[in-house]
C-alpha cells in the first residue's frame, strides 16, 4: 500500500503544478513551444525533439518555422538547409518535416492513432499505427532519423517511448497545461512519460521498485498512480519531473 503522505504530496504538487507560469523561458519545457500553436502535427515535432537539455530544446523547436509543413518538399529542404539538432543532421530533420507534411495532407494524426487503439484501448497500439505509417510515406532511413521517430513497437517493447507518451498526454488530457487536442482516448489509459527525472525520483517515493529503465518500469509506475487516481494516473507526470528536476526531495 503506498504511503498517505506520498498522495498527499503528489496531490499538492499536481495542483501546484496546473499552472500556465510553469511554462516560460526561465523554466523551459517543449510543452511552451507546442501551445503556441495548438496543433497536432506541430506538438508532435516538439514532442519527438524534446531530449537532452530543456533550454537547448526550446531554443531549436523556437528557430523552425513550422509552417513548413504546408509547403513544397524543395522549400523544406532549402529552409531546413541549417538546422540541425543533436543526433539529427540537417537532412534528418528535413527529411522528419517532409515526412510529416506528407502525412498531414492524408490524415490526421488523432485519427490514425485511434484505428490502432480502438481495438483493445492499448496507447502502445495507437503509437505502433503511427510510427508504422510515418515510416511507410517516406523510404529515407539514417541513425539519426530513425532515433527521432523511434521503433516500430512490439507486443512487449524495451523502450519507455517516453516522447510518445509525452505527446499523447499533451493531446489527451485537458488542464492548464495539456492542450486536450484529440477526442476518443480515455485518459485511464495513458502511459508515464518515463523520463530520467522521473525514474529517480519515483525510485525514492516508493512508487517504482525496478531499477531497470525500460517499459516494465512504465507499467509498473503507471499502475502504482492508478492506485492514487484510477481516472487519470498521467496527471502526476508533471509534478514529478519538477520535483526531481528541482531537486526538491
């Protein structure tokens, strides 16, 4: 059983957190970026670039010019010629932008997830739906590409895809923060967007007894929220990120 104190302080800190000043500059979250736009495909290159330091996250996502999704492929390239990020080289993200501009003049993103979630109300089989059909409308393939969108799923994947989760929990759920853009995904069903901030610091709550950080640990940290809130687990995400981002414990 956990610990009444732990939901109390989960319970302060999410509220605490639910807050539109918790996103800006100083405190710098790809969450900033992606609700100046309030779009789908826009959140979801927000979501996908957002590893390694949040600062550095904030300022490329703020130098793309997402409209560049409405555009031709030879503009893409020649307005993408600069930009590069990390692990993704300049044709790695032009080639992502063409990818999603391709995919944005087919479907929606909601719409593609759902037919692989509606089946049996898995998140994992949503994502599985999308990656695949990203991959399928474009044949270019690089480390850094591949790392940017990630594997396609299996029945029982290593990986957190704590991005994936992260958009979704933006897509799905409606607060000060997430944007609740997309209808038809029960928030129940949402997963931990299991960062490293988040590891360590569920480690020490108590809430998290595996030490390994892989997709056994999200299960098993989403079912230990679902004993604090069986509606809605994914809305302590947040508050615990800051607490172990600010190194409050």
């Amino acid at each position: 059983m956990l610990d009444k104190n732990i939901k109390e302080i989960l319970e302060k800190e999410a509220l605490k957190r639910d807050d539109i000043g918790e996103l800006s500059l100083q405190k710098p979250d790809p969450l900033l970026v992606a609700r100046e736009y309030h779009d789908e495909y826009i959140s979801l290159i927000c979501a996908l670039f957002a590893y390694g330091n949040a600062s550095l996250i904030v300022k490329f996502l703020k130098s793309l010019d997402f409209f560049l999704l409405d555009k031709n492929e030879e503009e893409i390239k020649r307005s993408l010629q600069d930009r590069y990020y990390r692990f993704q080289s300049r044709e790695d993200v032009a080639e992502f932008f063409i990818t999603l501009k391709r995919a944005k003049s087919k479907i929606s993103l909601q719409d593609l997830f759902l037919e692989g979630y509606k089946k049996e109300h898995l998140v994992m089989d949503g994502i599985r739906k999308v990656i695949t059909f990203l991959y399928d409308i474009n044949s270019y393939r690089s480390r850094g590409y591949e790392f940017l969108i990630g594997k396609i799923p299996q029945k029982s994947p290593k990986s957190p895809y704590k991005r994936w989760n992260m958009y979704l929990r933006w897509m799905v759920r409606k607060d000060s923060l997430d944007m609740g853009l997309w209808s038809g995904v029960d928030r129940k069903d949402l997963l931990i967007p299991l960062d490293t901030h988040t590891f360590n610091i569920s480690l020490k709550l108590g809430l998290l007894q595996r030490k390994t950080y892989d997709f056994k640990a999200v299960l098993e940290l989403t079912n230990s929220l679902k004993r604090l809130d069986p509606l809605d687990p994914v809305k302590y995400d947040f508050a615990l990120y800051r607490i172990g981002q600010e190194k409050i414990l």
